[in-house]
C-alpha cells in the first residue's frame, strides 16, 4: 500500500529524536515493490511506543487512509476476541459485505450476533475478507497497541491476517514491550526496535518538556533516564521547586511519578521482604559491588536472597565479578521511593558501616543518615569533595560540599562550605545559576563577605554576567588585601583566589592591573606554588619573563597527570610559549571527556580553547575552527558568555588566514562590540591580531599597519599583553610595506631584546624574519636562511610559508633568480595547501612577475588514497557529517576524522569544501 506518509506535525508537537524511525515505517508501508504490509514495533516501557503509533495513525488519517485501532488491556486479556471487538467496532455497520456464513460467524464471534461459536480458521477468514473488500474502496491501516495483552483468539486471528496482506491495500502495525510473551506467532514479519533516545534528542525532549529545570539537573535526568522518553518526561514532575534548579538538592536517588512508579514499583511491590532488603541497599550504593550490598545486610539477606528479582528481570547479576546492576535506572528509584525514610537511613548507615576504607562512599552515605548537624560528618563531606574535584567531577564536588554545608554546626563553617561550594560551580561545574545560589546562601552570614572562595565566585559571575572587569578586579584585590590568609601558600582559598586574579589580570590588558598580583605572590610564604608563579611568567608578560621559566613549565609538562584543573592550568602556561603541542594528547583527552559528561564544563572549555589554538599554529584550520563552533555551542548552552570572545577570535583568524575577510570582520566587530564597555581589553587586542591578518590578505597595509599598531606600539614588544608576539610580524611587513621602514627597524630590535627567540621555534622565525626583512640587501639572506632552518618546520606551516614568500620577494629584487623561483614556488605550495588563497594569490603572483608560470607549484599529486580513504573522502565529498559517514561504514567518528586529515596532504588541499574538485581532478588525470 502506498498511502502512508510520514505525519506532518507542528514544531511544537514534532516526536523528538523518532524522524529515522518514522521515516523507516513510512518507507515500509510505501515500498512501490510491496502492495500489504505488517511490521511489528518493540521496545521497553516507556520508549514511545504508542507516540509513534500515533503519529504514524494521524499522518495516514490525513492521507485518507481509515484506521483502526486496538489496545490490549490487562483485564480484558481472558475474554476471547476482545481485542477484535475492539478493533473492528467501526466496522459494525460494514459487515453485510461478507456472505452470510461468514457475516454471521464474525458476529458471534466479537460479541453482537448469538448462536455457536464459531470455528476459529471461519472467524480468521471473515475477518482477512472483510478487510479486503472494504480496502477496496479505502486503504486500511490496522494500529495494535500492547499487542501482549490481547486475548489469545484475537493474537490468534491477527498472526493469520498479518500473513496475508500481500497484494492488498491493508497495512498492519503493532507494538510490543521488549522481551514481553504474547499469543502472537511473529515469526517471519519484519520487526523493528525502538531504541532510546540518544543524548542529543534526551536534552531537546527535556527542554521542551521542561525549560525550567536548570541544565545541571537536566543532564543528572538524562542520565539516569537512559533515553526513556517517559522518564525523561515524567522525573522532572516528582522534584520540588528547589530540586528543579538545584542540582546539589537532587537526592542521590532520584523520586518517581506516579505514572513512573506504575509502571515500575509494581514490579518491585509483590518481592520478597529479604529481596527488597538487598535492593535497597544496592539502589543506595550506586556502584554495582555486590560484595558491599551482601555485607551491609549483616546476615538478615543473602545472594540467593535476590532470584525473585532476578526471575523477574529486575537486575542482572554477573558471579564472575561480583557486580549487580538493575536492568533500568528507575527500578532503583522504585525500590527506595517503596522504603520508608527510616528504612533509608538504616541502609545508608549499614552501608558506611562496610566502605570505612573508601572515605569517599562512607562520607557521602553518613550525611544521608544524618538528620541533625554534626562536623564530624560534616568535615568528611567537605573532604570529599575536594578529592572529587581533583578527580575531575565538579558537580560532585558541589554536592558534598553544599551537603557538608547543610550538616554544619557552625554558620561560619556553613558559609565557609558554601562558598567554596559557589567557587567550584562557577569554576567547573557548568550550572552558574545553581552556584549563584549558593554565594547567595554563603553571603547570607557576615563571614560570608570575607570569603575568599566567595569573592572568587562572585567576581567570576560578575564579568560573565553584566559586570565590568574593573569592578569584579577591585572586589577581588579587596577581599585578598583584607583576608586573614597571613599570605600562607598552603591556603587554598587563596591560591584559588590568586589563580582568578591572574585571569582578571590578563583580561584586562592593562599593565598596571598587574602589579598588586605580583607584590601579593612575593609575600606568599614559605613560597609561591609553583604552577602559580609559572603561569604569571609565561602567560602574564611572556616575552620579558617567560624564557626564565621554561625549565619550570618543561617539568610541570611532563607530571601534567589526569586532572582536569592542572591540565588546563598547565595549558595557560604553555600558550605563548607554544608548548601546547607537548601534551596535546592530555588536552584531547580531556575534550573528549567533556564530550562524555565526564569532565567540567570550564575545564572542557578550555580544552577546546587551547587545542583550537594549538591547531590554528599548526595548519589544521577546518579541525580549529570545528572545536570553536563546538565551544560556542556550550558556551550558549550553559551560559558562558563570557568565553565566546576566546572561540570567535578562533574562527576570525581562521578565516583571515584563508581569506574571508568578510566573516573575518564580522567576528572581530562581535568581540571588540561585547569586551569594550566591560573593559576586557585583552579581548580586544585578540580581535586587533585578527583584524591585521586579515587586512595583510586583503592588501591592505596600511589599515594592517593601524591594527597591528593598536596592538602593540611600534618600537616595542606592549608589556602584558602576549598576543603582541603573534602581531609582531604582521607589523613589521605592514610597516615595510608602507614605506616605514624606521618604525620597521624599531620593532625588529624590539622583538630580538625581548625573550621572544628563546620561548619557541616559532617566535624565533618570527624575529629572524623582521631583522630579514629590516636588513637590506645581501645581508639579510643569511638571516633569511637561518629562520627557515630552524627545526620542525611543520609545526608552524603558514609562519614558514609566509617567510618564504618574504624570501622569494627579496630575491627576486635581487635578480637571484632561480633562488627566488624556488622559495615562491615552495611557499605558493604551501599556501595553497592550507588554503591561505590571499597568501597563494600573492606568491603566484611573485612567481609570474619573476618570468615563471605558477604551475611551477602546481598542487601536490594525490598520492596513493587506499580503498577506504578513498571511500571516505567521495562521502565527505557530498556534504555527509562525520558522524553520517562513521554509521554507514560502521566506524568511530574519530576514526573518519583522522582518515580526512591523512587525506587532505594527499590531494593538496586543507578542508572539506575542496573534496569535490580535488577528487573530479584525481578522476580526470587518471583517465576516469
């Protein structure tokens, strides 16, 4: 039958995350090659089954189709032919097509005619011929919900229509529970699972559910959720006011719905007492270790104690490692919400009594017990979240901090733990709305005002909000010079407060801001942590003082370790001394942990700030500008506004460096609009580099010049502000090329007094390269030559193209001739491979002038592409994501990103939208 399309829905109504399955079901009952049709749907409870048969029913309403529907009950499931009843009620009054042996038979059958019952195989053929003739005159689509529940005649009666719709304008559709027994024989029709959703259709689903719930809890809903479309629904209406917005007031186990708790603490109700014992304990432990659940019970419940549970697929248990593990999330919660409060806090308690070794476990469980303050609980708790924040998980850490808050008998130990609590959300956790809650609650009490933690958090919620940067600097200068902090290093209220200054600092862009930092980091005693004095010599004014500590940071580089705090903090300090690329793999990591959930948000930002950069140095454009649309991405969705500067400088220099100068601009008029009236000054000097790239690309030297003066004065390398390094040589053949050669001069010997040569490889090509292009005539060849044989060029391939081109120039006013042919013809190469088509444009054209065709550089060959690189690249060709192409070939995401940046080498080309032509000319040559 081919009257089915797939349901035309308002956005607002729109199935979420179900457009592959509706398309499926529409692509099956529409099948040209197929007249009748059966497919049967399964799923677990609650994944949307009858949603999607709704929808699929109301499209083929609204393609004239005529539907019929049934759903099987429970309590009519012993009555015979009730479900067929059900079915073909509005048929009633249609059934004098049929003969009368079979009109009568189907009558008698379903209830509204009296005499024998009739022989089933009679009842069966009644029903298939009553079908077919009224399909005659309209297509039929037959809808069967809860196919399980229906009587065992009617299952009976369907499974032997089901069989016989072919070549018939009848469609048949039912859905079943996974793994539920039914009367129906399904063996040989098409079946198709309705999965859970995914993680991005879990997030949409809830916040068009939900929009109030804060982001935080969405994500803690959607994990345990699990993609059930019903739970993700359903948990949010089960959570108080303050549980909506606060993921620290979410209880470990979350509370279920009514509807949530019909449909699974029933199951959970009718188990044995001892059953339900150790299913509690193990819904409260969380962690799967049988052996701890066993003990905790103390001999009242066993392992065997739990077949019931087992018997009823409520949990699966593995003997192998001793791990238990219910077979949805809610099962769990529907064990606990089926205990009283006093059965929960003897569980809790049990359950510490055993875990005294795992400090983190038997804190966590002893605060569930408490219900009256107590600081030795309390101090366990604070304890514990520290050590969950070293290990990465920020929202935990919030919670035990904010749960040892609520256990203290000191409101000035009250206030001291929430406004840690407040510093850490705004820190890492990604719930900014949840943390300014938390300062509220710790500036509630005097001591609260003199927090360092405190004043941290609210300097940080006050430049991402509306603030200025001059106010949230004072606040935070103020609270350090007023602290009873004695300036010991060992205290980390104020190491923290420190770190956040450095930042402030270094928003700022003005050097003056400096200097309080730097006296308050003399003082501290028996000295500075040495992370913290690195990164103020590399990151604050690198090119007087960052040589110095190159010998620090290599060390700090190598003990880098796993946690997610120090892997950014060590990122800071590797920025301008271009040593990202030393522990990209750590920066990786830590990206995909983020994309995981599985690390802060701040620090998965970061991340994707340092390897954008680190990718923008070393040519891989297309992958930089990527991690910059994905950080723009988060920071919208968790409202960090304040960071989208970082990503769009990103996605300016990107595309200044390919020339679209246009889109350049846009993005730098974006920055310098928000970071002027806040004062974040070194904002704007990122949008200035920007700004003079792309004017370089465009010819336009002179506006180039302005921009790249606006960053750092001529003459000198601007203290405090690092990017100037990045802009030195943008100013220097900017004034070149403007006739200023003094102020050219000036600032070549600027850059060769300052510890720029000594940070990196790259900054030293740079200085090498404006004394080359400062020194006149013969003598700057040599200069030329050492800054193109400085080692691993690769690193830095538009810095080396673009000196190349400054050395094929000088050259060929030279008359050296074939020297110049070759440095122009090696830099067009390079440009155009990374796409740099102003620079490429350039170099042709030195090329041309020179006497010489610019085929002389003509792109690389295409190399060898393998069977599946070849494959991968004709898919990439026609607009397929990367994730698209991993599904059909079966393969990671990852994977195919890696397959295309081996491949862009191979064909000469940098980026996605070249694939097209790259492989039409690898056709052409090779004779296709």
């Amino acid at each position: 039958m081919n009257d089915l399309d797939p349901p035309v829905r308002p956005a607002s109504t729109r199935l979420v995350g179900r457009d592959g399955d509706l398309g499926f079901i529409h692509s099956f009952f529409n099948n040209p090659e197929v007249h009748g049709a059966a497919l049967l749907l399964s799923g677990e409870a609650g994944v949307g089954k009858t949603a999607v048969l709704d929808a699929v029913a109301a499209g083929a309403v609204n393609r004239g189709v005529r539907v019929l529907r049934a759903a099987g009950v429970q309590f009519e499931a012993d009555i015979g032919y009730a479900g067929l009843n059900q079915l073909l009620v509005p048929l009633f009054d249609e059934f004098d097509v049929l003969d009368p042996v079979h009109r009568d038979a189907l009558r008698v059958a379903i209830g509204i005619g009296g005499g024998p019952a009739p022989d089933r195989l009679l009842t069966s053929t009644a029903v298939l011929l009553l079908l077919r003739l009224i399909s005659a005159r309209t297509p039929l689509l037959l809808v069967v919900d809860d196919l399980p529940w229906l009587d065992r005649a009617t299952n009976a009666v369907l499974g032997f229509v089901a069989r016989r719709l072919v070549g018939s304008r009848i469609g048949f559709l039912a859905a079943s529970r996974t793994d539920s027994e039914s009367f129906f024989e399904s063996g040989g029709l098409t079946e198709r699972r309705l999965e859970p959703l995914d993680a991005a259709s879990s997030a949409e689903l809830l916040a068009l559910a939900h929009p109030d719930v804060s982001p935080a809890v969405r994500r803690r809903i959607s994990a345990e959720a699990r993609g059930n479309p019903l739970a993700l629904v359903e948990l949010p209406l089960a959570l108080t006011a303050e549980q909506r917005t606060t993921l620290a007031a979410v209880p470990g186990v979350l509370p279920l719905s009514e509807r949530l708790q019909a449909m699974f603490a029933s199951r959970v109700a009718g188990l044995p007492d001892r059953t339900r014992r150790l299913l509690l304990l193990a819904a409260l432990d969380g962690t799967g270790d049988l052996a701890a659940v066993v003990a905790a019970a103390s001999g009242r419940a066993g392992v065997d104690d739990l077949a019931p549970a087992e018997q009823n697929r409520l949990v699966t248990i593995s003997t192998g490692n001793r791990r238990l593990s219910f077979r949805h999330p809610l099962i769990g919660s529907a064990v606990v919400e089926l205990a009283t409060a006093a059965e929960r806090r003897r569980a809790h308690r049990a359950l510490a009594e055993v875990l005294g070794e795992q400090l983190e476990r038997r804190a966590w469980h002893l605060g569930e017990a408490a219900v009256e303050p107590d600081e030795v609980v309390a101090a366990l708790l604070e304890e514990a979240g520290r050590r969950r924040l070293r290990r990465g998980d920020a929202l935990g850490a919030v919670a035990a901090l904010t749960r040892s808050a609520g256990l203290s008998p000191a409101a000035s130990d009250e206030s001291r733990r929430l406004a840690e609590a407040a510093y850490v959300g705004v820190d890492s956790s990604g719930d900014l709305d949840d943390a300014s809650r938390l300062l509220a609650g710790a500036q509630a009490h005097p001591t609260g005002q003199q927090s360092l933690h405190a004043a941290a958090a609210a300097a940080f919620l006050l430049i991402n909000r509306d603030g200025d940067m001059d106010t949230a600097y004072q606040l935070l200068v103020g609270a350090i010079e007023s602290g009873e902090h004695g300036y010991d290093a060992s205290d980390e209220g104020l190491v923290e407060a420190l770190h956040v200054l450095v930042l402030l600092c270094w928003y700022g862009g003005d050097p003056k801001l400096w200097q309080p930092l730097l006296t308050y980091v003399e003082r501290l005693t028996p000295e500075p942590p040495e992370l913290l004095w690195v990164i103020i010599q590399t990151f604050g004014d690198p090119s007087r003082t960052g040589a110095a500590a190159l010998p620090r940071l290599s060390t700090l580089i190598s003990t880098v370790g796993d946690d997610p705090t120090r892997v950014i903090r060590v990122g800071t300090a590797s920025v301008f001394a271009d040593r990202l690329g030393d522990f990209r793999w750590a920066t990786r990591r830590l990206v995909e942990q983020g994309r995981a959930g599985a690390a802060p948000v701040r620090r998965h930002l970061g991340a994707l700030m340092h390897l954008g950069l680190d990718y923008f140095h070393l040519g891989r454009w297309d992958d930089a500008a990527e991690l910059a649309a994905e950080g723009l991405g988060l920071c919208e969705n968790h409202d960090y506004r304040f960071f989208a500067w970082y990503f769009q400088y990103i996605q300016a220099a990107v595309a200044a460096a390919q020339g679209n100068a246009a889109t350049s601009a846009e993005l730098t008029e974006e920055i310098v609009r928000w970071a002027t009236p806040r004062g974040t000054h070194g904002a704007r000097y990122f949008a200035c580099h920007a700004r003079a790239l792309a004017a370089l690309g465009s010819n336009d030297f002179e506006t180039a010049y302005q921009h790249a003066r606006a960053l750092s004065p001529a003459g000198t390398v601007a203290p405090y502000v690092p990017i100037a390094m990045w802009g030195a040589m943008d100013l220097v053949e900017a004034a070149v090329r403007t006739g200023r050669e003094k102020e050219a001069a000036a600032h070549a010997a600027a850059m060769r007094a300052s510890s720029m040569a000594a940070l990196s490889p790259r900054l030293e090509l740079l200085v090498l390269a404006c004394e080359a292009l400062t020194t006149p005539g013969k003598a700057s060849l040599a200069l030329f030559e050492q800054a193109l044989s400085l080692p691993d060029p690769e690193h830095r391939p538009f810095d080396v193209a673009r000196v190349r081109l400054f050395y094929g120039e000088r050259l060929r006013r030279l008359r050296a001739a074939p020297e110049a042919r070759e440095q122009l013809a090696r830099a067009l190469e390079d440009f155009r491979r990374l796409g740099a088509e102003p620079w490429a444009a350039r170099a042709a054209a030195e090329l041309r002038a020179g006497g010489h065709s610019a085929s002389v550089a003509a792109r690389p060959g295409p190399g060898a592409l393998t069977a599946q690189e070849l494959q991968i690249a004709r898919l990439a060709a026609t607009g397929l994501t990367n994730k698209q192409i991993a599904e059909r070939l079966l393969l990671s995401h990852r994977t195919i990103g890696t397959h295309l940046y081996q491949i862009y080498p191979k064909l000469g080309i940098t980026s996605r939208a070249a694939l097209r032509d790259a492989l039409s000319g690898l056709e052409t040559n090779s004779g296709g």
